[in-house]
C-alpha cells in the first residue's frame, strides 16, 4: 500500500479547458502531484522541506514533480483539457 501523502490546499477548481476547446482526451492531475508541484514551484521550497510537509521523502517528491510538470506542459502544448483527480 503507498503510503498516504499530506495535502495542504485543495484545489476549488479542478478543471481546465484550453480556448479554443479541442477534442483531445483530458490529461488528469493527481492530487499529490500538484502538491508537489504548488509547494517547490510556487512557495518556493526545496524537495526536501517540501517532502518534509507532506510527509514522503524527496526521491517521492522528486518523482511527483517529474510527473506533473510533464502533464502541464504536455496539456498546454497540445492544447488538452487538464483535469485535477477528486
């Protein structure tokens, strides 16, 4: 079983949709992946202090990132919606 992740903020938008809308399938965002992301991206904080808040380690966050950051650039260049998993 993985182990559970600390998330700090939920997001209240969990959808977004490029303009034009296309007819791609959707691109879908873990909860923890955009933990991870939010925490080193935009506070600002080393895998380490960010693995530390949610209490996985940072090869853990080292991975998420790799994973999210990925998906975003993946949704923005091919124009897909980018859906947050509930």
């Amino acid at each position: 079983m993985p182990k559970p992740v600390m998330l700090g903020v939920r997001p209240s938008i969990t959808k977004f949709f490029p303009y034009p809308q296309s007819n791609q399938a959707p691109i879908y965002l873990e909860p923890a992946e955009l933990e991870a992301l939010r925490l080193v991206d935009l506070e600002g904080l080393s895998q380490e202090d960010a693995g530390e808040r949610m209490k996985i380690s940072r090869g853990t966050v080292w991975r998420l990132l790799q994973s999210a950051r990925r998906k975003v650039a993946q949704a923005l260049t091919e124009g897909r919606p980018l859906f947050i998993n509930p």
